[in-house]
C-alpha cells in the first residue's frame, strides 16, 4: 500500500499471475490493507501452486 499524497488517499495494490492488480484509492490504511487481504485470499491458490 503506499500513500498518495496528491489526493491524500492509500492506494491497494497487488501482484498476481505476473500482472500488478490495483485495488482501489482508500481513506484510511485499515480500509487499503483490509482490500489487500481480501486480494491475497483470492489469489493464494495460484501463489501456493507456483510454489508446490
């Protein structure tokens, strides 16, 4: 998550399948990093059978 200071919001992002995901523009960190879990519980079955 990083902080956009222009807009003074936290933007979401993750990376998946070898692309950059973003989540969204958030008010708060909580709000950015409870979209974060939400995305690493969707893609953590392609995480774990890249790893296996």
């Amino acid at each position: 998550m990083n902080r956009v200071v222009m807009k003074r919001r936290w933007v979401a992002t993750i990376r998946a399948d070898g692309k950059t995901r973003y989540l969204g523009y958030h008010n708060s960190v909580e709000d950015a990093s409870a979209a974060y879990q939400a995305a690493v519980t969707q893609y953590r079955g392609s995480f774990l059978g890249a790893q296996q």
